[in-house]
C-alpha cells in the first residue's frame, strides 16, 4: 500500500475544495466541502485505500497570542517597534525576507479572520489521524514557475465551481508529495508558530532570517550560536 496526498484550500464563506491524489500524483477523489469537519471522514476512506495519508492545508496552522517581537530589517533580527502591529509568524517572514511570496500576515488570535478559524480548526481535527502540514500555494506556484517536471494529473470534475482555488487544492496536495519525496523545503517553526513547507529547495540558506533570536537578544554571535543549537 502507498501513501495518499491531500491538498486543501481553505474557506469561509462557501465550501472548501479538497483533492485526493495517489503515490503516481494521479485524482483519486475532488470536492467541495459544505462542513470542513466533514474532511474527515474523507482523510479515513484515503487511509484504507491508499494508506499512510499527508495533507497540506492552505491556511495558517496557529494565531498569534502576543504580538511578534521581532522584526527582519533585511540584514538581522530586530526588537519590534511600539508603532508595528507585531502581525506574522516566523514562516510568513522568511517567505516575504526571500521573496517567495507575499503572505497573508497571521494576526493576533481575536482578529483572525473567519477563514484562519476553519484552518485551525482543520489542523487540529486531522492532526489526530495523518501527518498535516501547512502549505502556501502561492509560494508553489512561484517555485514551480520555470520548473519543467512539476506535473501532475488534473480531473475537471469540480473545477467549474471555482477553478482557481480548486487548482490551489491541487497545489497543495503536490506541494506535500514533493516534499515528502526529497525535493521541497520546510522554513519557520523559530517562534513555535507553525511552518510552511515548500515543493523546492530555497535558493539560499545563508541567510539568518531562517533562524529565530533567543532570549531577546539579536547579536550576530548569538544568532550563529541558537542556528549550532538547532542543528544539533
């Protein structure tokens, strides 16, 4: 038996589409869901017909209880500013830092939008039966942009309802796949907030805004010794 892959985009104000894809890339199953509890007994019938099951959710795993206390200037880490609103997590900078992608930044927990709720509430309903992992299609997209071996079947059966977000679902089903199989990235996680994982390898690793600051403290020796620290 294989694995499946399960790609979903996330929404509020209309159903969410979900896709199922086997170990070849190949639908197995595409909706939409009215209730997005409903996703699973969807992620339980992929489990007995294909076998270990990853999804990629397209929303933000957790919230910000407290506003974020650093800030990247370009170079190093540091103290957020009375004026900024201390909105993103640690995963959402470096995709902006690297020029991947612009995020959605992930706000305070009492101003997150309707959409972020079913996201959450999507993570931890299916953390307790399959591996989950936060996507950005987006970020995908622009990865993939020039990458001549990033296909996958299509099944148009849904797309008529929405394409783009049904294609977002595709996405982030081979978003997982890729980087299950080797060949993506993961970044973030500094902050304890969540990471975003990636079809492709970052085109640098250099640069310290992969790591986050410890203590309060932003020094370029405290930097490279937190980065041994996490190696280890």
């Amino acid at each position: 038996m294989g694995r499946g892959y399960v790609g979903i985009d996330v929404q509020s104000t209309r159903a969410c589409p979900y896709v199922v894809l086997d170990k070849e890339l190949k639908p197995q199953t595409t909706g939409w869901l009215g209730d997005p509890d409903d996703i699973r007994e969807v992620v339980h019938g992929v489990s007995k017909t294909l076998g270990a099951v990853a999804v990629g959710i397209d929303a933000p795993r957790s919230a910000l209880q407290r506003p974020r206390s650093y800030y990247w200037d370009g170079r190093r880490w540091r103290a957020r500013r009375p004026s900024e609103r201390g909105h993103g997590r640690h995963c959402e900078v470096v995709l902006a830092s690297l020029k991947i992608a612009n995020p959605q930044w992930t706000p305070l927990a009492d101003a997150c939008p309707n959409w972020m709720q079913v996201g959450f509430r999507l993570f931890t309903a299916l953390s307790r039966q399959s591996d989950v992992y936060e996507v950005f299609p987006t970020a995908s997209y622009n990865q993939l942009a020039k990458d001549g071996k990033a296909i996958f079947s299509i099944d148009l059966k849904g797309f008529a309802q929405d394409p783009k977000d049904m294609l977002d679902a595709y996405v982030a089903a081979f978003t997982v796949h890729e980087y299950l199989a080797g060949r993506g990235a993961e970044v973030g996680g500094g902050d304890g907030l969540g990471t975003i994982i990636l079809p492709r390898p970052l085109q640098t690793t250099a640069s310290g805004v992969l790591y986050w600051p410890r203590d309060g403290e932003t020094s370029p020796n405290t930097l490279t010794q937190w980065t041994a620290d996490r190696r280890r």
